[in-house]
C-alpha cells in the first residue's frame, strides 16, 4: 500500500497496525459535499451545487466501497448524471491506475494513476489515494473520498433529475439506519479487512468473532424483517451488500472468515439474491474479479498468486422473501 506525502507517491509495504496486530482503517480525508443549491452539508462543507453533467465518480469493481456508489448511481438512475471512470480491478506499484488497452481509462484526463487526480486537486495531498472519488469538473476539485457521504449525496442531492420514487435515507427511519450502519461497518464491512490483515493470532480472532456475531444477528433480524431497517430498502442495505456479495468467493478464504459461507445462513442468503436482483444491481457485481482481486492482493498471504476456482455462487436463484412484508 502506497500513499501521497506533499503530493509525491510514496511506496508502502506495511498494512496500517496498531500495536496489538489488529488493522487499522485511515479515515478519509477530502469531505466536502454536493447539495441541492450548494449550501453546507451535513460535516459543515458546501460550496458545490448539483447539477448534471458537473461531476465525476471515479470507481474501482472490486473495491466495496466504491461498489456502494455504483449501486446507488444505478437505483437512482443518474448514469446521464453523474459521469464514471474504472480504474484497473488490482493495484499496480503506484495504486490504482488506468489501463486503456484493457478499457479502465480516465474519461476525463487521460492520466494513468488515480494519485495524479488527487495531486491534481490537491496538489499537496498528504494521504491514502482511494476509490471511490467524487470530482467536480467545473472547479477541478475533488468533492469526496468518503463512500458513506457520496451515497447520501447521490441519494438526494441531485433530486431534479434522478429517480426520486424511493429516498434511501428517510427521516423516519434514520436512527435505525445508523445504528445498524454503525454496527456493521465496525464488525462486517470493515470487520472482515480486521480479519484478512491480523498481524496477530487476538486480533484475528476478536475480528472474525465480531464479524459472525453481527452475521448471525442480521440473519435473525432479517427473518422477520425484509430489509434491514424493516419493510424498506434503505442505505443500510446498500452499504451492506458490497461485502455480503463478496463474501464467499473471497473473504471467506482470503480472509480467512471461514466460519459460514452466506449461503449457509438461512435468511441472509435470499436477502443478497433479493438485492442483487433489483433492477440494475447485477450490472455492478462481478465475481471474478473479487476473487482474482483479493487472491492477488497479498504476496504475503498468497505468495503464488493462485485463484480458486470456486466456489460457485448464483444469485439469480429465487430469494423466496415474498412472503416477508415490505413498504
């Protein structure tokens, strides 16, 4: 893992470790936010007003944070909205970079590293380059890198011309969608990164008990609720879906989260077959590179570089959560 330090790439072999083994996260950095009529957002930061054709997503497949983007971008059909370049599905020395014989091309510069887009805004940058990243054409500037803020921001900023028949984040539901969010990016989305980058046998296991513990509690949950935060599809459910797809062809063995597959829960299960089949959804899921993504990640942990082959997951199968009600 590499970084920006006064804007100049720097090479870093060492995952980020506390002391006692156990992975920790970097906190994004660039927070600003997109509004309706460009006053401050939630954190405190506007400045930059909604508008079509204004602003740039740059993604990475494999990436489940920026998977959560791509999924609302699809629910909320902003794809003539909102612009989006891939990167290449794995890293290369300099991080993420563009591959235009394979066609991951930056539509908007040409440039061949992500790192040359943030040093391009923030020509200083100190940090992490990550995906996803929201840009504005019109000032040069990157908005976000923060996932969880770019998905409240295509949610409702950009009402005038998006699909506004479902709001992911309702008023009335809000605390439940943030006490959820809360427990599970601790224990799943991020607990399984706790999991596959261990640099101690106690913190490996503190992340793979955390991460079954809120499995097995959402599978209870979900037997009688079809959605997360009940009978309607919300954030909660976006943010969850990048890792539970996922998770059986590769956190389960490059993460060593091999306790249950999510096939083997009995409501969870349907649950992911029922979200990926929402109109859209499947075009943003692809398996393979998943795997070939996170096999190859660690030459440490996968000195070969070896695929599985396996396993097979199909979620085109019927979810059978018809009978649950929803809103």
């Amino acid at each position: 893992m590499g970084k920006l330090i006064a804007g100049r790439w720097t090479e870093e072999d060492q995952v980020p470790t506390a002391t006692d083994g156990s992975f920790q996260r970097p906190n994004s950095v660039l927070r600003s936010w997109v509004t309706a009529d460009g006053t401050a957002g939630p954190s405190g930061d506007g400045g930059f007003t909604a508008a079509p054709g204004r602003y740039h997503l740059y993604v990475a497949v494999n990436c489940p944070w920026a998977h959560r983007t791509m999924i609302m971008r699809k629910l909320k059909k902003l794809e003539d909205v909102v612009s989006m370049s891939v990167v290449r599905p794995n890293r290369g020395a300099e991080g993420w970079i563009f591959d235009a014989a394979a066609g991951y091309v930056d539509d908007l510069f040409g440039k061949t590293y992500l790192h040359e887009i943030y040093t391009r805004s923030h020509p200083d940058y100190t940090g992490r380059v990550t995906v996803p990243v929201l840009f504005d054409k019109e000032s040069g500037t990157i908005v976000s890198n923060e996932s969880s803020e770019i998905i409240r921001m295509l949610n409702s900023a950009f009402d005038t011309w998006a699909d506004t028949s479902h709001d992911y984040y309702p008023h009335n539901l809000r605390p439940v969608i943030d006490e959820w969010n809360e427990r599970i990016y601790a224990t799943v989305n991020n607990g399984v990164y706790r999991a596959g980058f261990s640099r101690s046998q106690e913190a490996y296991e503190q992340a793979f008990d955390d991460v079954f513990e809120t499995l097995d509690a959402l599978d209870a949950h979900l037997a009688t609720n079809r959605y997360i935060a009940g009978g309607t599809l919300t954030e909660a459910d976006i943010r969850a879906l990048p890792t539970l797809v996922r998770f059986d062809v590769a956190y389960y063995g490059a993460f060593k989260c091999n306790k249950k597959m999510i096939r083997d829960f009995a409501n969870l299960s349907g649950y992911v077959r029922e979200l990926y089949q929402l109109p859209g959804v499947a075009e943003t899921v692809d398996t393979d590179i998943y795997k070939a993504g996170y096999y190859s990640m660690s030459k440490e942990r996968n000195p070969l570089g070896i695929v599985p082959k396996g396993p097979l997951v199909d979620f085109t199968a019927p979810h059978g959560r018809d009978a649950i009600p929803s809103v």
